[in-house]
C-alpha cells in the first residue's frame, strides 16, 4: 500500500486480493518444513467435478495476474526479494491497465 500512496493512485480491491494471494504463495512456496501449503498452491484433487461452469482455479488466478507460468511462479518465488518486487510490479501494472482479468 505504501507503493500505492507514493504513486498517487488508489488500489482496488481487486489488486488488493491479488497481491496478498501472490505474496502468500511466494512464502507457501519458499517454505520448506511442510508440503501442505505446495500441495494446495500446485496439486489437484482427486474425484468428479460437479456440472456447470468450472471454478477458476488458484493457478489460473496467479498466472494472469503476475503474467508468468506456473514454472516461472514457483522458480521466481525462491528469491524473496525478487519476488515481492514482482508483485509490486504486477499490481502497478494492474493499476495502469483497465478491465478485470480476475472476471
């Protein structure tokens, strides 16, 4: 937020949620005691999928919002420094740009 109040521009709620998703998976992926929280962030479930429209699901999410692959995420992620100004970067881009990719 403090980027934010330096730039002069208000952030949305929308870039708000997803910089806190981004900056949780850099540290769910840097942490290296437990595999629950990678296992949440990269795995999938196993069973049937109910009927209608598919929920977006949390890798979707991350990738259009820091514009990288998934391999990209969790290599980047390791660097912490690096990685929170890559989440800086994606949220003042999203500012700049018009339009929800998160819809």
């Amino acid at each position: 937020m403090r980027v934010l109040k330096e730039l002069k521009t208000e952030g949305t709620l929308l870039n708000l949620i997803n910089a806190r998703k981004l900056t949780y998976v850099g540290h769910a992926l840097r942490n290296h005691r437990t595999s629950l929280m990678k296992t949440v962030c990269e795995g999938r479930l196993d069973g049937r999928r109910r009927k209608g429209r598919p929920p977006i699901s949390l890798v979707t999410n991350l990738t259009t919002a820091c514009g990288l692959g998934l391999h990209q995420i969790v290599q980047k992620s390791q660097d912490r420094a690096g990685w929170h100004q890559k989440v800086r970067s994606s949220i003042a881009t999203a500012n700049t740009a018009s339009g929800d990719a998160d819809r």
